[in-house]
C-alpha cells in the first residue's frame, strides 16, 4: 500500500543496504527491560555449562588474560535501527570453548545475565568466530546501558540476542525461549530475513 | 504467562487527528480485524513511498483494550523525524496506514495485578501508562496506583482534564505533575505539583500517599529519563523484575 505524499527523509546513500524495515541511526539507542544492573567486574564471573555440567568458569582477569579479537561490524536492532561500523574488543566463544579444552557443542545455547535476562540462539550461532564476549565498545570500557563490563555480541542477529550483563552460556540439547521470545520476538531474530515476531 | 500470537499487517483508517498539545496529536485508528490487546502493548506502522521505499516505527497504544477494534496512539512531532513528521504533516482523517500488533508483553499491566503500582512517564512516554489507566478505571480497579508525569511546561500536560477527573473520581489514584521548564522549587508537591525533576525526594514523598513501596513500577520516556528513573527505583528498593522500562528514543 503507497502512502500518498511519503517520500521518506531518512533514506542514506549507503554503502551497503540495511535489512528490511530498518533505518541507519548514528547514536547508539539503549533498550533494555528493566534498569541497568549495576555489575562488580571484581566480582564478576562467567561460567560455560554443557547439559547442566559446567564446563569453563573465567574471572574478569582470566577474561582479559585470553586472546583478544577486535571485530568491526553493524548491529541491528528490532526497534527498527542499524547502526554501521561499530567497533568492539572482546573474546571469541571458540577462544573460550578452547581454553575449556572442549569440542564446540551443538544444539542449542541459553545466555543468562544479571538481572534475570535470558535469549536462545543456536549452537552454532554463537562458534566459527560468530560470536564474542566484549568489553570494549569504541575503544573504552563498555558502558553499563550498553551492557557493560560484559555482553554478548552476535551481530548478524538482532540485538536482543546480544545478550547484555552476561553470566553464563548453557548448552542444551533442544530450543528453549528467553525472555523476550516468550513475549512473541522471534526464536532465531535475522534481521535479513526480517524476523521480529514469533510468525515472521 | 499468556503469548499472544503475532498478527500480520492490516490497513487502517484513521478516524480522527486532534492536537493534543503543541507536539503531540493523537490519531485514532479504526482496524479491519478485531484485535485483542493488554495496556502497555505497542503497535508497529508502516509507510510506504511511491518507489516502494519503505520505513517502519512502533508507536503505544492508549486507548483502553476494552475497545478490540480501535486503537488511539499518541504521537509527539519530533524534528525532521521521518515517520511522526508524516503523521503531523500529512495523516488526517480517512488517511489509511499500515499496521501490526500488538506486539510487547513485559511492559504490560492486567487488571489481575491487584497490588500498588507506581506509573512514571516523561512526555510523550505517558502514552502505555494512560492505556493501563484507563483500563484501570474502566474495570473499576481498586488496587492503589500513583502517577508521576513529567513535561516541560504547563500546555505539555497530555491527557489532562481526563487524568485530572480520574483523580477526582478515584481516591486511590494519585497524580503528580512536575513541570521542569520552570524555576525549580523544591519543596515537596503540593496538590498534585512540582516544578522540577523528579528526583528522590520527590519519589519518597509521594510513593508514601501508595501506603508503602509500590509492588512495580512502569517506565516510559526517552532514554535518559527511564535510565535516570529507573536507577532511583532500584535504590529504594524495588525488586530489579517488577522496574519494567519502555524506551521511546535516545
Ligand atoms: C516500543 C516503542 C514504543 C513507542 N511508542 C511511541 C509513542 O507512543 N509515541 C511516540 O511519539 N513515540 C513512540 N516511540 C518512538 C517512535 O517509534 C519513533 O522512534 C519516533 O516517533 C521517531 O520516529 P521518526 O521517524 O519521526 O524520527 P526518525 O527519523 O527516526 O529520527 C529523527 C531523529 O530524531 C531522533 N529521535 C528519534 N526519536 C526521538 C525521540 N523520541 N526524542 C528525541 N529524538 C528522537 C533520532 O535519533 C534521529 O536523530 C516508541 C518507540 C518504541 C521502541
């Protein structure tokens, strides 16, 4: 359906194009359910756990001791966003994986975060380099409304799935919703496929 | 946990436009199919140019849900914005748009939440809490509710002769409205107002009128506002899960 007199004036001559329904934003927009949790990295921890065993845990000091990966890259988010060239500092899941001394798991992984936040993704999103722990965002410290010390980051999906404050990574056998895709967002959420809402 | 099940995209016909404040017109939106929704929910719009150009934005809804077939949102004039200068410029009455919903269920409120609510909106952010209000009032909930609303200056007030009325109506619905565009006192409000932030002070003070700490609270504004609020709801105590945010923008 064609919207008489819309032109739109926020189309960008960009380099490459935006998934659907999305606009290219030059800030960087906080959503978050509840109020930034306020997290202690000398308390800090993260924990790796395959089908209830856990695995890997590392400290905010044995993180930083473990190979870091600079990644440039675009984020989208499902309030309709995408922002270019983002620069973050952070360790690789299979730099992670590696240093546990375990095979990358299949199936399915729960990340879970202070404050009681929980998104699902598969397995195999997460290993190949796809996804990373960062904590450094732009050269600086990650900011606690960006998720800081610590969030996941795995940009070719929506940014909910970016889980942020992590904790922990739970494999499991079979797909389990988080938080947001008990409330109808999609389980797997590509931007490029459009993927919001549960039926997308 | 009821899920509701994603809708697809409907063409809607607006039915009214009526400026609300000097930056904020409300849009009435009559929809083809009878659509179920809970106070807090949003609806996603879409436009479209004539080279197929499309861009989409989510918008809260807030009538009552006790209408299925209608929805009002609440729409404030940000500049050069692309999708809400469409709606002010343009949108009138008989105007079709795109939409689909309702989408969002954490920032939602049910009649069957029967504890004290406290509802904290900056601007246009009042509009989910006004569809929790006015479901509130139309299912003659008894259960204790606060609002703290925050404008810029007195013609910013949205909704204000029908929140005002709820205040009068309603002995366990207090109204708090704190203009921030005039010279702070810091006095603690008086009948219903402040002129400043809303700080600790002003938290503490009222949230005594809810007879004790609210069971939760809802969050809705532009995205310092919600930061700000929600780190002091989290300082007086208030369990992280029952502080539930709504950002509208940076
Ligand atoms: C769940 C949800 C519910 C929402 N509900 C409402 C609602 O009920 N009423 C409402 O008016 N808006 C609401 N919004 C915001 C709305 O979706 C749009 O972001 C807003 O209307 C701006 O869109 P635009 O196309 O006009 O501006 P854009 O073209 O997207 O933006 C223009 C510029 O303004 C900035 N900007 C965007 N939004 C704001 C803002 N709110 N304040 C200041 N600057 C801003 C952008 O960063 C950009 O630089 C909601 C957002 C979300 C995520």
């Amino acid at each position: 359906m064609i919207n008489n007199r819309f032109f739109g004036r926020r189309r960008t001559e960009t380099s490459r194009p935006l998934p659907p329904g999305q606009y290219l934003e030059d800030g960087f927009p906080v959503l978050s359910a509840g109020p930034t949790p306020n997290v202690d990295t000398a308390t800090w921890d993260f924990t790796i756990e395959i089908e209830g065993d856990t695995v890997g845990t590392w400290k905010w000091n044995s993180l930083n001791a473990l190979h870091q990966t600079d990644l440039r890259t675009d984020i989208h988010c499902v309030t309709k966003w995408t922002k270019h060239d983002t620069d973050w500092r952070g360790v690789t899941i299979d730099t992670l994986l590696a240093d546990a001394g375990i095979e990358p798991p299949t199936g399915f992984v729960m990340a879970s975060c202070d404050g009681g936040y929980t998104t699902n993704l598969p397995a195999a999103d997460v290993i190949d380099g796809k996804g990373l722990l960062v904590h450094t965002y732009d050269g600086k410290p990650l900011a606690p409304e960006h998720g800081g010390p610590v969030r996941l980051l795995i940009p070719h999906l929506y940014l909910w799935k970016s889980a942020k404050w992590i904790r922990s990574l739970k494999f499991m056998e079979h797909d389990v919703p988080g938080f947001w895709e008990r409330y109808g967002y999609h389980m797997y959420g590509d931007p490029w496929r459009e993927q919001r809402y549960t039926n997308d | 946990m009821k899920i509701e099940k994603a809708t697809g995209w409907q063409i809607a016909t607006v039915t009214s436009v009526h400026d609300e404040s000097p930056r904020v017109k409300l849009f009435q939106l009559e929809l083809p199919v009878e659509t179920k929704f809970r106070a807090g929910q949003f609806f996603d719009i879409r436009l479209t140019a004539p080279d197929g150009y499309q861009a989409q934005r989510s918008y809260s809804i807030t009538s009552s849900p006790d209408q299925t077939n209608s929805i009002e949102l609440a729409i404030e004039h940000i500049r050069d914005g692309e999708v809400s200068s469409y709606f002010h410029e343009v949108v009138e009455a008989g105007s079709l748009i795109e939409v689909r919903g309702p989408f969002g269920g954490h920032f939602t409120w049910s009649p069957s939440f029967r504890k004290p609510i406290l509802l904290i909106g900056g601007g246009s952010g009042i509009a989910p809490l006004m569809s929790m209000l006015r479901h509130r009032a139309s299912t003659g909930g008894n259960s204790p509710a606060l609002l703290m609303f925050s404008v810029r200056q007195e013609d910013d007030v949205l909704f204000k002769s029908e929140l005002e009325q709820m205040a009068r109506d309603d002995d366990k619905f207090n109204l708090i409205i704190t203009l921030t565009r005039l010279a702070a006192d810091h006095s603690e409000p008086f009948a219903g107002r402040a002129t400043r932030r809303i700080d600790r002070t002003m938290i503490d003070s009222t949230v005594a009128t809810l007879g004790g700490t609210p069971a939760r609270a809802y969050v809705c504004g532009g995205s310092n506002f919600v930061e700000a609020i929600g780190n002091q709801l989290a300082d007086i105590g208030l369990p992280y899960e029952e502080i539930r945010t709504e950002r509208f923008g940076p």
